[in-house]
C-alpha cells in the first residue's frame, strides 16, 4: 500500500486507535504485526526475505558482541554482509549484469547462455538492508550494544513508516526509543498532523502534477527542443524532491503521532552553493550512510597505501578524497538502480564533488568589508543558481531512460534550444504554478533557517495555509494512489 491511499488510511486509523489504547509492550507487537501487513499488502512473498534478513543479522549482532576473538567477530560480519549483499544482487542487479556480460561476449563471437530471471524487486530492500548492515557493523565496531530482544530488533527493522523508502534509520536512534515507554506530547501532535499534511501537498499537488510534464518532455517518442528539455528537467527536479521529500515528510509525521521521533531526510536542497552542502541537505541518512560504511573505509584503505604520494603536484590527502569520493558516488549511484545512466550520475555526482574541493583549497581568502559583502549576496545567490543547474543536469542523467536518449537530450540544449511561446504556456507556466506555493513555504523557512517555523505562526495564519493546502490537494491533486519514486530503488 501507499502512503496516499484510501488503503493506508484506513489501516492508520486502526492502527492508531489501537495503539493509543494499549500499554507499551503491545503496542510493540501491534507496530510489528502492522509493519508486516503493511509490507505484505505489497507482495506477501518476499516477507519472507525482510524475515531473513532480520533473523540472520539479530543472531550475528548477538554473536559478535558475545566473542573477544577478531576472527569470529569478523566471521560473523562478513556473513551478514554476504546474506545482504547477496540478496541485494540477485534479486536487483543480476538481470543487469547478465544482460551485459551476455552483450560483451557476443562482441567476442562467444555465446554464453545467461538467462535473465523475470522476478519482481522486493520493494524496499534496498532501505533495510542498509538498515540491518549498519547495525551488524555498529555492533562490531562496539558502537552500539545489540539489543537481546528478537521483537524490539524486528520492529526497529519493519517499522513501518520508514520501511520501504528511508529514512535509513540508524539504531542508535530507533531502538531505544523502541524499548523505553513513549509520551506523546502535543507539540509531536501538532507537528506530525503539519509534517503529513505538507507531504501529501508536495506529493500529490507538486510531484504528481510535475509527473505530467516531466513524462511528456522524457518520452522515447518525444522529440523535444532544448527549451523543451530544460523545462521537463526543472519539472522533473522538484517532481523527485516533492516526491521523495513528501513520503519523508508523511513518514515523519505518522512516527510523530505514535510518540517515535525519525531522522530528518532534506533541508533545502536546492538553496546549497556547492556539491558537498547538496548532499549535506539531500537525502541525508544515506549521504551518512555512504560517509560512515563506505567513503571512510575507503579512504582509510587509501590513505595506507599512498600515505606520502605525491602527483601532478597534489598531495596524498587530495588523492584519497578523490579516490573515495569516486568510488562511493559510483557505487551510490549503482545503488539507485540497475542502468547506466545511475553509474554515470554517480560518477557525475563524484566529479562535481572533486572538482569543488579543489576549487575550494585554491580559493583564496579575502578581506570582508561592507561593499564585499554586499557582493557577497549577489555572489551566494549566482552561485545557488549555478549549482541548481549543476544538479539538474544530473537529473538529466538520472531521469534518462538510456545513455542514448540522455546524449540526445544533452545535445538539443545546446543545438536546438528554440525557446517558444507554446513550450512556455503548456510547460513553464503550469511548472510556476506548480512549483510557486512550495517556493513561498521553503522560502519563509529558509530565510528564518527553520524547518519549524510554521509551529510558531499565529493560529489564524497556519490555519489559513492549512485550508488553502488542503484547498490545492482536493482541487488539483493526483488521488489515484500513484508509487513514489523511491519505491524503485
């Protein structure tokens, strides 16, 4: 089921009626027993996958933190991470890999029967597999205690709101709030019903609606101008933040309602200045997934092994961000999916990374007066503009159904850009319309540099905003209950 569906409706309200009548420990089995028929209602078969993940990674969490010797300890890690990663591969990037490998050796003259295996993607496997790897690794790296309760870990695993597209939730932060006994207050009332009515407007009203455009401009029967492709790539980028950061949003305020606090996922992603603050501000728990599990491993292996290098004239220190920036971004991108163009986004996403790193080190210092820093706003607000474009760009690379379609629609930006009258009317203007109700809401919090500031507003005004959401959701929103694009990856 989806967040926005009757379905889900009225499974919350059961749920929640429940739970508020029933003493912690129940309402415990109640979230889990919930948990597992909201992700049945999705394809009962692959339960059975989420299960085994959740038992394996429970027993090994246990063994690792009951042995002293490094070679057990790791023993049981490396079979978590096989189980995991296992299972990620087969079922997500083996029709992938087949299909490559089958068209490699057929440029040799060599015939190797791969089949490809027609099978569904279990949804979400991609969020608590990541989940359940970072709490093995927690474990034995002794960060973290593992809890000795089979029914707290499973819930912290299938939590519902957060089950199948993030936060990627951390169990330093979920699992004690699972174990001890919850109040809910008022401020977590009021804040949950604003976070999920926001998110069904970004979702339903801005997503939904952007959807419209950015499939027409992204058809492989389209053949776009440039200003045709530029307008269906801002589309599509506020499509995928609507999108993503509304189910962030409904997740968050339906744990706020029952007490549990998740991570925050976005915070003004497209007023950054540069590759590292976008992705300070863009998806954040997997941005700190990627840091902790992958980017510093990496570059820890790096730094011994060109500890005191130097190339082209720069230091062992800039090889080794670039080297683990590349390969994380590449493998955070093949993360996203099972195509080329999420590689070539990754790797994108990784140069763009490098290259502003650089940039900065060589930036001098200069001194600040008064004139200075009124260039400084013009300059902040260039520099916000010039890497929206750089984001959308990778947006182009991502949204691409091939790498062919992406170089055709990269090229009529630049050879057949032909801005018209009648592009302006079907896709800008809807796209302002669209777009404009969010602007002014993010904008307000922006320039107050809080997410909150709604809870702060007089009864009369957020009452207003409330209505005229609702107004907007009711009038123009998608009601058919349409997936969210995570949901895919």
């Amino acid at each position: 089921m989806v967040f926005n569906s009757v379905h889900f409706l009225v499974f919350f309200a059961v749920v929640y009626a429940l739970y508020r009548l029933l003493p912690h420990r129940w309402q415990n089995w109640l979230l889990l027993v919930g948990s597992y028929y909201f992700y049945a209602a999705w394809d009962w078969r692959f339960l059975g996958l989420l299960l085994a993940s959740t038992i394996i990674d429970f027993y090994c969490g246990l063994y690792i933190a009951s042995r002293d010797s490094r070679p057990q300890r790791k023993a049981a890690l490396v079979l978590s991470l096989t189980f995991n990663l296992s299972m990620l591969g087969f079922f997500k990037y083996f029709n992938f890999f087949a299909a490559n490998l089958q068209g490699l050796f057929g440029s040799l003259g060599l015939h190797v029967g791969l089949t490809a295996l027609h099978v569904l993607l279990p949804i979400g496997i991609s969020f608590y597999t990541f989940i359940t790897m970072s709490y093995v690794i927690d474990v034995y790296r002794r960060q973290i205690e593992p809890t000795r309760h089979l029914l707290d870990f499973a819930l912290f695993v299938a939590y519902f709101p957060h089950l199948v597209a993030g936060p990627i939730l951390r169990a330093s932060l979920l699992l004690p709030q699972i174990v001890r006994r919850r109040e809910i207050t008022a401020d977590q009332l009021t804040e949950g019903l604003w976070l999920i009515l926001f998110g069904f407007f970004k979702k339903m009203f801005v997503a939904d609606n952007l959807a419209t455009i950015a499939n027409a401009v992204f058809s492989p029967s389209a053949h776009p101008t440039g200003f045709e492709v530029l307008l269906g790539v801002y589309a599509f980028a506020f499509q995928i933040y609507g999108d993503f950061s509304g189910y962030s949003d409904i997740a968050r305020g339906t744990s706020k309602l029952m007490g549990i606090e998740l991570n925050l996922n976005f915070r003004f992603p497209y007023f950054v200045r540069t590759p590292q603050e976008f992705w300070a501000h863009w998806h954040m728990s997997l941005s700190a997934w990627l840091r902790d599990y992958l980017f510093l491993p990496i570059g820890y292996a790096l730094s011994r092994r060109l500890d005191g290098v130097r190339w082209f004239g720069l230091r062992d220190d800039l090889w080794i961000y670039a080297g683990a920036t590349m390969v994380t971004m590449l493998l955070g991108g093949l993360w996203h999916g099972a195509a080329w163009t999420f590689v070539l986004w990754g790797a994108y996403q990784g140069v763009l990374l490098v290259v502003f790193m650089l940039a900065t080190r060589m930036r001098r210092r200069r001194a600040r007066t008064r004139a200075a820093a009124t260039r400084t706003r013009w300059r902040r607000a260039l520099e916000v503009t010039g890497m929206f474009h750089l984001t959308c760009l990778g947006w182009l690379i991502f949204r691409a159904d091939s790498l062919g379609q992406f170089a055709t629609l990269a090229s009529s930006l630049v050879t057949r850009f032909d801005p018209s009258l009648k592009a302006l009317i079907e896709y800008g203007v809807p796209l302002a319309l669209t777009v404009g109700p969010l602007l002014v809401i993010h904008g307000i919090e922006f320039a107050n540099d809080d997410l909150s500031i709604e809870m702060r507003w007089p009864f009369a005004v957020i009452s207003t905003v409330c209505v005229a959401l609702t107004y907007l959701i009711v009038l123009f929103g998608n009601f058919e209950g349409t997936q969210f694009i995570y949901f895919q990856f």
